[in-house]
C-alpha cells in the first residue's frame, strides 16, 4: 500500500508539473487577438462641448504574448485619444479617423503588445456650442407657520439665479432650476436654512459653480384691526347722483405686530366705480381697496357690495 502511494504522489506531481511547463510554453507563445479598450478623449476644441456621450470602448487587434494578453485583460488603462483634428459631418456632428492615432495609441498599450488594427475606424462625436445663460431659481418649499404668525417680508432667496455653461442647444432648453425641498413646521421665528440646487436629469454637461442657495425669511406675530373707511364713486357721469344708505365700509386688515401703530384710516383710499357697475347691470357697487401700505399682510372690505338708488 505504501509503495501505491508513492507511485500516486509522483504521478500527481508529474503531471502538475506536465501542466505548467504546457502553460509556460502556451503562454509564451504570440498570439493575435481582439481586446475591447475603454476610450477617453482631449483636446476637444474649447468653444465646444459633448452633448451626448461619445463611444466609451474601442477594440483593438493586437499581437503579443500569452502572458501580455492575459495582463492586458487584468490592467487595462483607458486609451487616451486626442480629438483636436476634427471633421465635421453636420452642424453638430464631427468625427476623427483612428488610424491617423496609431503611433498615440501604441505608445499606451504595455511594453510587448503590437497594435495591429483597430475595429473602429471612424468615432463620432456630438458636439454642441458651448454657451452661457442667467437661470432663475425655483425654491421648493413647505413651510407651515405656527397659529397668529406668518412671513412679514418676501421670502429672500440668494443667490435667486446663476450663470451656467453648457451646450447652446441644452442651455436654451433650460428656463429655471428647482432645489430640495424645505420643509419646516411650527414656524414662530426667522428662520435661514440651506438646500441643494437640483441638477437636471440626463444632463451631464451642464456646469456651474454653485450648488446650493440660501433662503430666509423674517417670521412675526401678526394680529388683525379694523377702520371705517369713507368711499368715493368714481366714474359718475355729471348728471346723475346716487344715493347710498351708508358713506363708509369697514376695511379689516391683518398686520404684524411691529407695523400695527403705523396704520390709520388714512392709510387706505376705498372706491367704487360706477362704470363697472352700469356695464355689468348690477344695481349696487363693487367697494374696492386701491391704496394701502405695502407690509400689510391682506385686507378685505365690509360690506362686500353697497346698494344705491338714482336721484334724478
């Protein structure tokens, strides 16, 4: 039994053996084979851009030794090409023929390896006019003030645009850029927080510096009052005069806290324009604010129609 085992140990390790001095001798042996190639590009002219993206891998035939094969396959380097010697085809088609970058491209390939061929011999690119456009900003946001506050000012946006760069026929497509949502609950005080600029999908080539913009807003208590308010009738013809049972609305307005003592009944001017009624044959008056401060939050005019009769 002992001397079988023996027998079976060297048959093994000869054969072992066998197999690597099969594959030494297989692997240094030269042989041609296609290897696809992942491609970048430079020297793409400055004043234009990619608009879609170019092919990625080339394949290449080439000539070397199993063991250069087998190491290629495991290492391979994006093969740089060089796009400054374009042609066009259309106004915003333009290829390069690979065979005038066979010496560039076999100075890439690994020491052993003869470029013999490349598959590809003409690689387009889409290239568009790089150009530059202002982009308004469109915040999204989800605020939600707390009972009796609410925003005193406009809600400030900075930057509210920016200047991005791209393909002209990209660039004019796009009109604004919306951002993350805010969202903000219970809101009883001023209030700045920051959020992303959203880039839009399938649009990889358009760039700008900013990526994200600030927005705040100033938060106060607001509280409500009241003035009776004299009305004028504008648009009565010479000859005629009206009557109403009343000379005065009431004009209820919401206001923050801190511009209330500033409000008094000369702070608005109410109408009626009796064009409108005769045009619409309406046997009353519309009364309408025209004049109030700006940093009032929202009014409304009691009664909302005033009846009148015609004296003649």
């Amino acid at each position: 039994m002992k001397g079988t085992k023996k027998v079976s140990k060297n048959f093994i390790g000869f054969l072992v053996a066998s197999v690597l001095i099969w594959l030494l001798i297989t692997l240094s042996k030269e042989y041609t084979t296609t290897i696809a190639y992942p491609v970048s590009y430079i020297k793409i002219p400055q004043d234009k851009l990619l608009q879609s993206t170019p092919k990625e891998e080339i394949d290449i035939v080439i000539k070397a030794s199993g063991f250069k094969i087998i190491t290629t396959k495991f290492k391979k380097k994006p093969i740089v090409l060089t796009a400054n010697s374009l042609i066009r085809k259309s106004s915003t088609k333009y290829y390069f023929l690979t065979k005038n970058q066979l010496i560039n491209i076999q100075k890439q390939l690994l020491s052993g390896i003869q470029l013999q061929q490349i598959v590809q011999d003409t690689l387009f690119l889409d290239l568009g006019t790089l150009a530059s456009k202002k982009i308004a900003i469109k915040p999204i946001l989800d605020i939600n003030y707390h009972v009796g506050y609410d925003i005193s000012k406009k809600i400030n946006i900075k930057p509210d645009s920016i200047i991005i760069s791209g393909p002209e026929s990209i660039i004019n497509k796009i009109n604004f850029f919306e951002t993350t949502i805010l969202k903000l609950d219970d809101v009883k005080s001023d209030f700045k927080e920051k959020v992303e600029i959203l880039m839009p999908k399938n649009e990889k080539n358009i760039h700008f510096k900013k990526e994200s913009i600030t927005i705040s807003g100033v938060v106060e208590k607001f509280t409500e009052g009241s003035f009776q308010i004299p009305f004028t009738i504008v648009n009565l013809p010479e000859n005629l005069e009206l009557k109403t049972l009343s000379k005065t609305v009431e004009v209820i307005f919401v206001v923050g806290l801190s511009n209330f003592n500033k409000i008094n009944k000369d702070s608005f001017i109410v109408e009626c324009d009796y064009k409108n009624a005769e045009k619409n044959n309406l046997r009353y008056l519309i009364p309408k604010v025209i004049s109030r401060p700006n940093f009032i939050k929202s009014v409304k005019v009691v009664p909302i129609i005033i009846d009148f009769l015609i004296q003649k």
